[in-house]
C-alpha cells in the first residue's frame, strides 16, 4: 500500500520525530525542499557523523486542537519570527553522550592499559618466581644427584674391595682344605699302617693294667704295714721284737715279689728303717699322723707304677 492510499493522521511533534527521514522525503504529501543552511552535524554514540535534518511541518501535522503557540513550528526564523525552542533540544543530552561516551572510552583504556600492566607485572613476577623455583628444584636435585653418584661409587667400591677379599678368602680357603685333604689322606694312610700296632698296643696296655693293678694292690699293703710298723716306733708300750718281725717280713717281700722288685722297694725300705723317726704327740690316737719318709716313699712308688706301665707299653711297641 502507497503512502498516497492511507488516511491522513493527525501527528504529534514526538510522532513526527519517530518517523524516517526517507519517509517524508519519499511521502506525497511532504514538499520537496532544497538543503537549509541550518543543518548541523552532531557526533553519535557510535562515533559516526549523522546529519540532523531541519524540521519539516506539514500543517496536518500540526495538533489543531492545541493553542498555536504550543505547537512546534519546523522553520519559524525563516518567516522571521522568534523560532522554536525545540530545534536544539536532543543536541545537548547527545552531546552529553557523546562526552560521557568519550571519557568513559577514554577511562576504560586506562582502566584496561593498567590492569594489562599489573597482568603483565603480575605474570612476570609468577614466572621469576616459578624460575627461580625451578632452578633451586634443578640445583637441589643435581647436588643430590651428585651426593648419590658419590655414594654410589663409594658402594661400588666398597662392594669390589668386598669382592676381591670374598676372592682371596676363598682361594685361601680352597688351598686350606687341599692341604687339609692332603693331611687326612696322610693320616688316614698312617691309620691304615698303624692299625696292626692298635691291637698290640690295646694288648700292651692291658697288660700294663693288670701289672698295675697288682703293683697298687702291693703299695696298699706295704703302707699298711709301714704304718704299723710306725705305730709300734712310736709306742712306749708295744715291743720292739713286733716291729723287727715287720721289717724283716716287709724286706724279704721285697726281694721275693718282682713288682716290688721291679720297684727296686728294698733300698727304700732300709731307708725308712734307718731314718723315719717321726712321731705325733703323746696324746695321738691317729696311726696316719706317724711319719714323713715313709709316705714319700709310698707317693713315690705310686708314680713310678705309671711310669712303669707306658714303659712297658713303649718297649713292646718299638720292639713290634
């Protein structure tokens, strides 16, 4: 539908300003017009120049039922009149916008240039940081990665000076336990050979038992007439004739029985006849506190009966 075709409306001031200035240019009821000298140019809140065109009236337009003055004329300069306080009305508060546009734009910079600064400060500082770090981490750990390659080698070493002596050792070992297979091999060769002689050694020393236990069956009973026969010394009571029979009896045992004859007994019988003279006390009722030479005697006799049987023994092995 055509412009040409709609009803004529009655419009307001604000409606009129509502409408596109390439509606009235193109409306059929609007006269064309050629550019005013009034034309001003006025900078938006996008920044973009926009060019504000006069008022145009159609007299239509113009509320009939209002008193003239409080009507909006578009051009009244023109005719020579006063001219309407209207035409700057929106130039103001678009200027103000445009100034608080500008200084808000202008601030907003600031405000972004400082807070890229303080980021750039900030992500700086976190990365001198973070190096710093890093490097204290990198240089802890190539001192201890130091430490550890130097106890490492000490371990080494210690574990090849471990080794090698384990070496030794054990070659020392292996010419120890030759030698000592060597030994046993020999002593085993020697048992083998000595084993005749075990038999005749156990058969010896058998022999030696028996004369030994007749040479100390012999010693008991030659003590205890010994110890008689100081008895009666000692005694002021017993007769003398007592003790001569002893004597007598204890030397010619001495020469008749061969273990007392082996014992070469009548050369220390005579001694002890001839020379123990020791008594105890008057008041002594105890036969063994009599006499020194006689016990030594018989101490001795009692040793030589040892000796006496190795020898035995030793003659008839070396004979063997």
């Amino acid at each position: 539908m055509s412009l040409l075709s709609r009803k004529p409306q009655r419009r307001t001031a604000l409606a009129y300003y509502a409408t596109p200035t390439s509606d009235l240019e193109n409306c059929a009821c609007a006269p064309r017009r050629a550019p005013v000298k009034g034309e001003m140019d006025v900078i938006g809140v996008e920044g973009i120049n926009k060019t504000v065109g006069p008022l145009y009236w159609y007299s239509s337009m113009n509320n009939l039922n209002d008193p003239p003055n409080w009507n909006i004329r578009p051009n009244a300069r023109a005719d020579g009149g006063d001219g309407s306080k209207w035409n700057y009305a929106l130039l103001v508060p678009m200027l103000g916008l445009a100034a608080f546009r500008w200084i808000w734009s202008r601030e907003s910079q600031k405000e972004i240039e400082k807070a890229r600064e303080a980021y750039h400060q900030r992500t700086a500082a976190f990365q001198q940081n973070l190096e710093a770090k890093y490097h204290a981490v990198i240089s802890e750990q190539r001192r201890a990665v130091a430490q550890l390659s130097l106890e490492l080698e000490k371990e080494q070493n210690r574990t090849t000076s471990f080794r090698e002596a384990l070496i030794s050792q054990g070659r020392k070992l292996a010419e120890e336990r030759k030698l000592l297979e060597q030994e046993r091999a020999q002593i085993m060769q020697e048992k083998s050979q000595l084993q005749p002689l075990r038999s005749v050694y156990l058969n010896c020393l058998e022999e030696g038992d028996d004369w030994q236990r007749r040479a100390q069956l012999m010693l008991k009973e030659v003590g205890e007439t010994l110890v008689e026969r100081q008895n009666i010394y000692c005694s002021l009571v017993l007769p003398r004739s007592t003790r001569l029979e002893l004597e007598k009896s204890l030397l010619v045992r001495s020469s008749v029985d061969p273990v007392a004859a082996d014992l070469e007994m009548a050369a220390g019988l005579s001694d002890i006849f001839k020379h123990d003279k020791h008594c105890g006390d008057v008041w002594n009722t105890n036969k063994r506190q009599n006499g020194k030479l006689m016990w030594m005697y018989l101490k001795y006799w009692e040793l030589l009966v040892e000796l006496k049987k190795f020898k035995k023994v030793e003659k008839v092995i070396l004979e063997k």
